[in-house]
C-alpha cells in the first residue's frame, strides 16, 4: 500500500512560511506532477515528503501510517534528484548496490536486483564504469535504477530532466512513461516547471502558487477548465487568452459587453448577483480562428507579428477587446496571413471561460463541452 | 607615421621573448637558490671535516659512505621516535579533524557560527604562550617527557588548522550527496565514511603531507617537552649530535641529508595530490 494523505501540512523556516496548509490525496499507483513558477514550493513539498525536509504542522500518512518523524530511509520512498545525486567515487554497480549494502541484504539478491534493474533501464554494459565516464541521460538512467532497486512504495522525482537536453529529453520522457507501466503499483510524485513534461505524464496535476494549492486535477481538465486565472495563464503555451468584459446580464443565458463596444450572448447560466460587475473571458489561442467571408466576428485587429512554426503559425494581435496585452492566436500553418493586416476573429463560445472579479472560474458545466 | 606604424610590428616578437627569457632565468635562480644548499649539505657529508672547511665548495675528494653509516647509527633511535610521533599524530590529527569538518558542515548545530570561530580560532594561539601551562599540565598528566606528550600537542595545535583545510573542501561537496545516502539508509556515521571521507581524498592526503611535514621538523615542543634520547625527536637529537661532536660536522651533514630524505620521498610520491588537495578546498 502506498496511498498518500496529506492534511494542513505546513512548513516554515524561521517566521517564514514556505508551504501554508497543504491538503492532497494521492491514490495508489497515480502519477502526480507538481508545477508551478520557481519558489512557489513543489520541491519542498516533494522535500517534505522524502523526509529530507521537517514537517512544521500537520500530517504526512504513507500507507495510512504518520510519517512525519520517521527516518527517510523508513518512508518506503525512492527519490531521483536533479543532479541526479551519484556518488562519483562508486561504479554504476556500486551506486545501485549502496542501499541494499547498506540494508544488509545478501549479496545475490543485491546483484539480482542491480542486473534486473540495468536489462530495464538499459544499463547492463555500463555497470563498471563510473559516473564520470558516462553521459547525462545515462547518469540519470542510472539515478532512476539506484531507485528502482529499492522496491519503492513511493517514487519521488525532483526536476529529473532539466539537466538534458531538448532530445534527451524527450527520449527520457518517453523511458519514464514506460517505467511507470511496468510499475503499475507504485505511486509516482513528479516536480517539473516543464508542462509539456507535466501533461504528457501525469494522472493528476497539482498546480501550486506561493505555497498553496491553485488546483488539482486531470492535466485536460486543468487545461481546458482552470479554477482561476493564475491557472489558466500558467497551464498551456501559449497560455490563455484573459480579455476584461462586462456582465451587463445574467441568469440562464449571459450577455458580456467587451472591452471595444461589442457584446457577446453566451448560452450559459451566471450567478444572477454579478449583474453589472466586471468579468474576465478567457479564450485558449487554438480556440480563435480566423472568421469566414460573411461570417460574424467575435473579435477584430490588427497583426502585430507572425510567428510561422510550419504546421501552425502564432499571430499577435492588437485589438482593442484586449487593451492590456495582444491576444494570441494559433492558425493553421497555411493560413494567408501578414504583419499589419486586419483580422476578424472568430470563437466556439464552448471553449470559452469566464471568471469572476477576483478570477475564480465561474462555476457552470457548460464550459467544458468535450 | 610608416615607421610608428612599423616599430609595435617589429617589437612584438621581441619582448615576449625577453619576458620569457627573464622568466626563465629568474625560475632558474630561484630554483638554484633552494637546491643549491640542500645539495652542499649532502655533498658535505660525503666529505671530511677539514675539507669542509678548506675547501667549502668543492667536490668531495673521496666518495665514503662513512660520515653517512655514522650519521645514520647516531639517529637511529631519534629517527624511530619522530617516526612513531609523526605518523600517529598524523593519524589522529587529520580522523578528529575530518570528524569536526564533517560535523562543522553536515549537520545543525546552534550558534554554529560561534563553534566554528572557536575552533579556528586555536590557530590564533601562539605554542610559545602555552609552553609554561602546558609544561606543568603534562607534568602533572604524568606524561611529561613522552612520546603521549608530543603526540598530544602535535594533535591538538594542528586539528584547528587542518579543520580548517578539510571544511573548506566539505563546503564544496554537494548537499544531493548526502541526502541521496540518507534516503538510501545510511547513518551519518556512514554518510561521513562511506561518502564524504573518500570523496575528502585529495585535501585528506594534503593534510598528511602538511602534518608530516610539521611534526617531523617540529623542534620547540620536543625540545621542552622530552629529555631522555629514547624519547626525543630527530630535530633534538640533530641539535644534541651537533654539540657533542660539533668538530665533525660532515656527519652531521651526513646525518641532516638522512633525515631530510623521508620527507622529500612522500613530498615527490604526493605532490599531484598534495597541490589538487589545496587548490580545490581554497574555493570556499
């Protein structure tokens, strides 16, 4: 068993508070990914959870059992560092060997174990080398087996990939996809500030902000329904479109006055009482397209710049629905389109979200229409 | 302006040249200055005593092995005593100081600050202020004239120092390592052996080489601290020979060459070590 409660846990250094009340549930055998900007507290979080960090306040159950004092070696976790943490003095063998040595296990065992875990991670013809005959996807292949070795519970990586690169990268995504098929069982805890890495791999996304939970949930539904604005700017690259409107009517259907004069009738329900008050309408890149001929438009601009990445291009467009900054437009890479040109924009109102004043999603089942 | 122009062209190659020619000729001196009277000692033990005198720089006239079987007959027994002082405070120095770096960096320990400026603070004080103390305290340890006694003043005035050396190096050694043992299961015990002690090997063999280095030439501490021959150092022992048979100085030429050697044979064993081991804790 290797569930994972986490209730109001906390962790301060000094008077400073780093993570503020943490409540997550972590099923067995699910990937989660935490992201979020630089210093909003994934990695202590993950820190707190390999034990290498002291818990403040609050609890930490592995397998239902407390941990918040057990040693780290007790927790039943395995963690993979962004250095990848190899000790350079030792063979790929000998790192792989270290804990099990250290455990008392029998010799045979250990050297069933390190065999099995190089054939997976194709490491066989490089167990006598050191670490600095190797190169940075085999270190961290080597990183990952010196965990896989252990017959974890629980598989923490912190930032595993941002030593590689772009190539590498990848590959290693797709080798730690792999791994976590072949261990259906054991629970995996991944910290990246790479979304694509995020995405790609995890069940779940827990999206964090200034030591707080912004949101948890499928990386889809985190992409297509953020709870908020931060969530909405942070999941996605490009990242939403946030354009400030009006709610000049709400009930069962809803009337948005944009920012240039037009107004927008959504099929949706809004909270009668934020009548008059100011919204936000947010609108992915890849959910405005170009209007047909005679077609009425949502939105119109003028190109600001193109950016042609062969199968699609990224237009940046000035429009005045969206005065603070240009809206982001993904169209087709064929598309017949030039810097300076006027556009009118089109978008399904499906794949529109709304937020309130304070930027919290509005909460209606009409806007995510899958 | 053509032959302002011309001159810098022309004398480009010529005062590099000079330079490195200068360079050369000043390592050359230097390098003279250093070998030429280690060089003289061990001729001058191959010659007698009046040729010493008469003829200071000459070739010896006759290569005998003689002042040195009488040099190397008259250390002997010091030679064992600065041997069993040397290597055991050598062994204890460079455990208890890479004990305290390890502490010093690995672990929290309140007002660590101040710990750390305690102990380096030991390289502050001056042997020649505690000899009186120390005199009447080994005295009274009942170890007074011993090899114990010298073993441990050698320790204790030199932990701080090489303290000092190992926990700039241990600064350098990245956190990830110890954490990636701790979640492996190891204790801090072997954290520090397994992990940190071997990764310690470039300054650890600086600090045996520094700390052979001063206790095999150490003089006033084994000077005051022991008075039997069978106790005392090669440095007494060289400095007694001299007054005994201050006549015949081309055994103790002879006799000084002998007990220089084992230092400069682990000086040349180490010296790849010993540099690396230095440069690399000077980065913190």
């Amino acid at each position: 068993m290797a569930d994972l409660t986490l209730r109001d846990l906390r962790k301060t250094y000094g008077n400073v508070p780093v993570l503020h009340g943490i409540d997550l549930d972590i099923a067995e055998g699910e990937f989660i990914a935490f992201v979020g900007p630089s210093g909003c507290g994934k990695s202590t979080l993950l820190r707190c959870i390999a034990g290498l960090e002291d818990i403040s306040a609050g609890e930490l159950r592995i397998g239902g059992t407390l941990m918040n004092h057990v040693a780290p070696a007790r927790r039943g976790i395995a963690m993979v560092f962004q250095s990848y943490a190899l000790y350079p003095h030792m063979t790929v063998f000998e790192n792989m060997a270290f804990g099990m040595r250290i455990a008392g296990l029998p010799k045979a065992e250990i050297t069933a174990r390190v065999q099995s875990a190089a054939e997976k991670l194709q490491l066989g013809p490089y167990l006598h080398r050191h670490p600095r005959a190797l190169s940075g996807g085999q270190r961290q292949r080597v990183a990952i087996g010196r965990a896989i070795v252990r017959d974890p519970g629980v598989f923490l990586f912190d930032e595993p990939l941002s030593n590689l690169d772009a190539a590498l990268r990848a590959a290693t995504r797709v080798e730690i996809a792999r791994l976590k098929k072949s261990m259906p069982g054991t629970t995996m805890i991944y910290v990246t500030h790479d979304q694509v890495e995020a995405m790609t791999l995890a069940d779940r996304i827990v999206v964090l902000r200034g030591g707080r939970i912004e949101q948890v949930g499928r990386p889809i539904d985190l992409y297509r329904r953020p709870a908020n604005l931060f969530v909405a700017g942070f999941i996605g690259s490009p990242a939403m479109n946030i354009l400030p409107a009006r709610l000049e009517a709400a009930g069962q259907g809803t009337t948005l006055r944009m920012e240039d004069g037009g107004q927008l009738h959504l099929a949706r329900p809004a909270p009668a009482g934020l009548a008059g008050r100011p919204v936000h309408l947010g609108i992915r890149p890849e959910d405005l397209r170009l209007a047909r001929p005679g077609e009425a438009a949502l939105l119109s601009g003028r190109i600001l710049l193109v950016e042609q990445l062969g199968e699609v291009q990224i237009l940046h467009v000035e429009s005045p629905a969206a005065p603070a900054s240009p809206l982001i437009v993904k169209v087709p890479g064929t598309a017949d389109v030039i810097e300076g040109g006027q556009v009118l924009l089109c978008a399904e109102p499906a794949a529109m979200r709304l937020f309130d004043e304070a930027g919290v999603a509005f909460a209606d089942e009409a806007t995510l229409q899958e | 302006m053509t032959m302002t122009m011309a001159l810098p062209s022309r004398s480009r190659p010529f005062w590099p040249a000079m330079l490195r020619g200068m360079l050369w000729a000043f390592l050359f001196a230097m390098g003279v200055l250093v070998l030429y009277p280690l060089l003289w000692m061990a001729l001058g033990g191959f010659k007698s005593n009046s040729q010493i005198f008469s003829d200071p720089f000459a070739l010896p006239a006759s290569w005998s092995l003689e002042n040195y079987l009488a040099g190397w007959r008259a250390t002997r027994g010091y030679m064992l005593s600065s041997l069993l002082v040397t290597l055991v405070s050598t062994l204890t120095t460079v455990m208890i100081s890479a004990w305290t770096a390890f502490g010093l960096t690995r672990t929290a320990i309140p007002g660590k600050p101040l710990v750390v400026g305690f102990i380096l603070g030991g390289m502050m004080l001056s042997p020649t202020v505690a000899l009186v103390p120390l005199v009447r305290m080994l005295q009274d340890l009942g170890i007074y004239d011993s090899h114990a006694a010298l073993i441990l003043l050698y320790t204790a005035f030199r932990v701080p120092f090489t303290t000092f050396l190992i926990r700039a190096y241990m600064l350098d050694l990245p956190r990830d390592l110890d954490e990636a043992a701790m979640m492996d299961g190891a204790s801090p015990g072997q954290i520090f052996r397994k992990v940190i002690l071997p990764l310690c090997q470039p300054i650890l063999i600086s600090c045996v080489v520094l700390h052979i280095l001063f206790a095999w030439n150490e003089y006033l501490f084994a000077m005051i601290f022991t008075n039997s021959p069978g106790v005392q150092t090669l440095p007494v022992g060289l400095t007694s020979m001299m007054s005994k048979q201050g006549t015949n100085f081309a055994a103790v030429f002879a006799a000084m060459t002998i007990s220089a050697l084992p230092i400069v044979i682990i000086f040349f064993l180490t010296q790849r070590y010993f540099i690396r081991g230095l440069t690399q804790g000077i980065g913190k």
